[in-house]
C-alpha cells in the first residue's frame, strides 16, 4: 500500500454573512462543513457536486488559499495548517491549482514565457537564465505548446491554449498534487477532449495526483479513480469510480446521474428518470437532519430529525443515508 | 414525457407549410479590422410541432441565426438573405411589423436569465406588458393569466412571488419566469438560445421536461441552440449541425446520432465524453481550434481541422446536398 499523500480530517470552512458596523453577522455560510478524505500518490479524486455545494471552496482550503474554520490537512505527514508562514510557501510548491477561465488567470501583461516562468524564479530566484528557459520549454513541450510560443502574450492564445499555460505553470515546480478547479467547463466540447487528454497523460507519465473539481459527471468518469459527490458542505457519497457510475447508492448520487442527457436520443427516450423537485436550499439554512431531506425522493420522518453519518458499505464505499 | 416521434409523424410534418424559412441567411459583422461572417448562406425549415436543434461550438454562429430572425442583431451587423414567418418576409423588417409579431407569435428564451430580466422592474409588470400591449387585456385580467403561467412553470407561491424583483428569485427560478414570459402568448414560434446553459443538471432536468411539455401542449415551432449534445438528444426531432456559420450536417435526431455522416458530426460526437462510456481509452479530439471568424475564406471551413481532408476542400466550398430522409451534408467526401 503506498502512503498516504494527502490526508485532510473534518475540515470546515465557514463565512460570516452581513457583518454590519450595527448589526453583527447575520448567520454563517457552512460551504465546507466536516470533509474526510484521504489520497494517495497518483491517484485522481473527482469531487462532483452542483453550484453552492463547496466543492471550489473545499480545493481552496486545502491549499489555505482560503482560511478554514477547523479541521486539520495532514500532507505527507506534515500538519499543513500548523506550518509557519515560510515552510508553508516552501509545502506549496507540491501543491499547484489549474483554474476555470483560463484567460482571466493568466496576466495579459506577461509574456506566456514568463507566466510559466514565475513559479520557478519565485522558488528558486538563483536559476540562470538558459536553465530557466528550458525549463519552461520542456513544461511548454509537455503541454503540447511550441516553445517558440514562449513570447507572445495570453490574449493571442484560444481558450485551450490559455488552459495548457495554466497547466505548464502547475506543472513547473514538478509538483506531486494538482488541484484542477473547473479546469474544462469553459471550453468547447473538442477542446475540452484535449485538455482531459492530457491530465491523463501527464498524470500517468508522472504519477501526479490530482483533485479534480467539476461539476460534468461525464468529464469526471473519464479522468478520476474515484468520486466525491458533495451535497451543501458534505460529502453524500465517496466511491470507487467504477462502482459509483455502475450503481450510484445515495439517492442525491442518483439523482445527479439521471438527470444527465445522454448524447443518445434513443437512450434517452428509453430512460427512467428520478426527477428531483426544487432548487437547492440555501446555504445560509440548511435542512435540519440530512441536508438532502427536502429534495428527497426517499425521505422519511427521520431524515428530518437526525443526520446520517457517513458509514462505509460491503463495497468499501461511504454512503451518508440512513436508507441504503 | 418524451415526444413521440413516429416515421409516420415526422413524415406527415414534413408535409406541412413551415411556419418559418430561412433561405440563404448571412450575417457580417464591421469590426475594427474588417468584416467578419458570422452566418455565411444557412437555409432550413421549421414547421408547427417540430423541435429543431441547432448545436455548435462558440463562433459557429449558432445564436446569431436566432437573433438575425429576432430582428435583434447588434448595430454593427448586417443581414442578407431571407427570413419568411408565415409566409412574411422579417429579415430587416420594419420595427412595427417585427414588434406585432415578436409580441403575439414568436418569442424567444435567452441564456442567461439575469441579464435578459430588467433588474428595475417587478417580474408582475415584465409579465403584463406584452398582454397589456399586444392583446388588450386589462391590467387584472394580464396579472391573472401571468399567475397562472407562473404556476405552470412551478414557481410555488406564484401569486405572491410576482410581485418579486428578479434578483430576488434563484437562477433556476428566474430561467422559469423567463419561459412562462416567452409562452405567455401562447407562441406559435419558439426560440431558445442555451436555454439551461446557467443551469445545474438536476435543475436542467426540470426545466427541459417543462419546456418539453408546454411546446407539445402549445404545438408550437421550437429552435433550440445548444453546445450540448445531450440536449439535442432528449429534446429534438432535427438537428443541424453548425460550423463557421455554415451547416455541415442536417438530419433526423435517430439517424444523425446513430450515423454522423459529416467529419465534423463525427469528431464532435467522438470527442463528447459519456456517462455511459467506458474509460479506458482516450476521447478523440478534434486537432486544433474552432475558427476566429475573420474574412472570407475559401473552401470548408472545418477544413484546416479535419483529418480527412484532400486538396479540393481547401479550394471549393463543398455544398450542402440533400438526400434521402430530410438528411444533408456538406463534404466533398460524403455523400447525404
């Protein structure tokens, strides 16, 4: 069994909402409210949930781009939230994001050379110039960029080259863990093909690990060993990628599944559909008892009253349901 | 439920006078370095009963087809061709003739539903001003029959909740008012640009059932432009395939899935990750990016893209050519 790279415990991220000079916070946002999980060397976690269910602010904790309320993440042993100031930033380098619209995270003032440049002259201000060329062309290389691309700037780039900077600057600290946000919702179907494509490889050539966020359970099928399905702060169900997508347990997974178009018209007039009823609830005021309790197909009385722990079944998933 | 497409249906709608052509339809934009064609020579029917799909990647010109026939295209446009609805030429019509028929028999959804609701104005006052305006309802009688269009679409509460401003409403809430805005005149003519885009799936589901349900009832025309195929597939009996502003592809919703005929239908589809796929392989992708739409060019314009590409389709713009079973595609190396 290979150890253990990521360890994160009860985690929790709460905002303060309306603080008011007068009137004091209004109430708490839970985005993240008591997360386990763990992950190991090369593996690819998807976390799937709808908008509002945590799973963007969950990533940001993580690296403390965010400030969690509680909760600990242990990273490679080492108590990550405990670090001071430097070894935090030197912990960093492991760690890189990839973000949702490419072209707002690149500066358009900086060449793309210098963009994929900047972690490496941050972390290692002593590199010669002919290194750190290099080193860029080789990362640029590994994307799938031509190295001569180096001096243009972000906005002669499409949308799925600005996403390969993104990843060539993730990538140049050769880091073990890359936290993909979104990372292809913004790109178009042909493009977002190539972008998959190429976390595949660069995952499998490399042995990176990745948490994948995305709200596209079809994209998050074809890059993740297993899934998170996330539900207002909490984790609903955590599966094998295989077993989840054959038989989704919890009756939020389900529902998420089947209420997917299939690129397929016959197929999709054969369907039997669990429609959910209403949006989601507010953050602000979550169900009492089980957070999926108001749009639930299964409810019963108790689902009201008690939250259900997320327990482990005989396939060695965890399910967060009192009912299956 | 799903509409029932029989071949005996499809076959006695394709029969019927359409309810709106479009005939040749380009759209070319002055922009600070030159004209740019957005929609270059696009034709199709649609006729009452019929949901037409329209699916592309950004830039095909897959939204500019709907606004061009909204009469809504951006100051620096210009449109040729033509655009007939019931049998009445609207492509660059005068404002009057466009107003009487955007108001009473066609209508159209938008994206994104926060920016196509007046932020100022209470959803009640939205809902009325076109009953108020193009059917001389009283003020009542329009709040009536907007309450009940609202509860159609399921807003809970609607009596009290029309009197909310926009942005007091939820996204998947809002993209309801903007349907029951769009049927409240019982359209015979339907436009949907991305119409659940902005929307998380399990409400899309909802939303594309309701939708699917009020057309059916109404027996209205539907154009739905979307970038998902899934859509298509759930909600269309024909579909067209847009590429650089031009059609690639044209067929039935069964034949096209079941045998894309156009490299581009096929790279598209090919490229569309599945719930239902297996994984083990890589998706196919479609080298390179779709086209900044700047010029004119000669040839195919999926061409500098496609792998099967052969000398002619560089030099000579392949037409679109019509076969057997309402399908038609344009390559030089397939025949419709």
């Amino acid at each position: 069994m290979a150890e253990t790279l990521l360890s994160v415990r009860d985690l929790k991220v709460h905002f303060p909402i309306g603080k008011g000079l007068l009137t004091g916070a209004k109430g708490t946002v839970k985005a993240v409210d008591g997360v386990s999980f763990d992950l190991k060397p090369g593996e690819t976690l998807g976390i799937v949930g709808e908008s509002g269910c945590g799973k963007s602010t969950l990533g940001r904790a993580i690296l403390r781009l965010t400030k969690p309320t509680a909760g600990t993440v242990v990273w490679l042993g080492q108590d990550f939230f405990g670090l001071d100031k430097a070894t935090l930033r030197q912990a960093r380098r492991e760690l890189q994001i990839i973000f949702q619209d490419p072209l707002a995270s690149l500066d358009p003032r900086m060449t793309v050379g210098a963009i994929i440049a900047r972690p490496l002259r941050t972390f290692h201000p002593d590199l010669k110039k002919a290194e750190l060329d290099a080193r860029v062309k080789e990362a640029m290389a590994q994307v799938g960029l031509a190295p001569e691309m180096m001096r243009r700037y972000p906005h002669e780039f499409s949308g799925g080259q600005c996403q390969r900077i993104g990843i060539a600057r993730a990538m140049i600290l050769r880091p073990k863990l890359i936290i993909c946000d979104e990372p292809v919702s913004a790109l178009d179907v042909s493009i977002q093909a190539q972008i998959i494509n190429l976390l595949r490889k660069l995952q499998a050539e490399l042995g990176l690990s990745l948490l994948f966020i995305s709200h596209n359970l079809s994209v998050v099928r074809h890059i993740s060993h297993r899934v998170m399905v996330l539900y207002l702060g909490k984790i609903m169900e955590l599966a094998e990628r295989d077993a989840f997508y054959a038989n989704p347990m919890h009756p939020y997974s389900k529902a998420l599944i089947s209420a997917i178009p299939l690129p397929d018209p016959k197929a999709e007039r054969a369907r039997e559909r669990v429609m959910l009823q209403g949006d989601l609830p507010s953050p602000l005021d979550p169900p009492k008892g089980c957070r999926f309790c108001t749009r639930c197909p299964m409810v019963q009385d108790v689902c009201h009253s008690t939250e259900p722990p997320l327990a482990p079944r005989a396939d060695g998933r965890l399910v967060a349901c009192h009912f299956v | 439920m799903p509409l029932i497409r029989t071949n005996a249906d499809l076959a006695a709608r394709q029969a019927a006078t359409p309810i709106l052509s479009v005939r040749d339809l380009t759209v070319d934009f002055k922009l600070e370095h030159g004209m740019m064609r957005a929609v270059d020579g696009v034709s199709f029917d649609v006729r009452r009963g019929e949901v037409l799909g329209i699916v592309g990647e950004s830039g095909s010109g897959k939204s500019q087809i709907l606004m061009a026939a909204m009469g809504l295209t951006a100051i620096n446009g210009r449109c040729s061709g033509s655009v007939t609805f019931e049998g009445e030429e609207i492509l660059n019509a005068a404002p009057d003739l466009l107003d009487k028929i955007r108001g009473s028999s066609m209508s159209m959804i938008f994206q994104d539903p926060m920016t196509s609701l007046n932020p100022y104005m209470r959803v009640v006052d939205q809902l009325t001003e076109v009953l108020v305006a193009h059917q001389g309802k009283s003020r009542q009688e329009a709040v009536d029959i907007a309450v009940e269009m609202l509860e159609r679409v399921r807003i809970p509460g609607a009596r009290r909740r029309i009197s909310l401003y926009p942005h007091e409403f939820s996204g998947g809430m809002r993209q309801r008012v903007m349907i029951a805005m769009a049927l409240l005149c019982r359209p015979a003519l339907l436009f949907a640009d991305e119409p659940t885009t902005a929307l998380d799936v399990t409400v899309q589901a909802q939303i594309l059932d309701l939708l699917n349900g009020l057309v059916h009832e109404l027996n209205a025309a539907v154009v739905i432009v979307t970038h998902d195929l899934g859509v298509i597939a759930r909600m269309c009996d024909r579909v067209i395939v847009l590429y650089g502003g031009r059609i690639m592809e044209e067929a039935a919703v069964d034949d096209l899935f079941e045998a894309p005929r156009h490299p581009y239908s096929q790279g598209l589809m090919a490229a569309t990750p599945r719930l239902d796929d297996n994984t083990a392989h890589d998706l196919r992708t479609i080298p390179g990016s779709p086209r900044a739409l700047v010029g004119q060019i000669n040839g195919c314009p999926f061409a500098p893209r496609c792998e099967r590409r052969i000398e002619r389709c560089t030099a000579e713009t392949p037409a679109l050519l019509r076969g057997a079973g309402g399908r038609a595609a344009a390559c030089h190396l397939v025949m419709p």
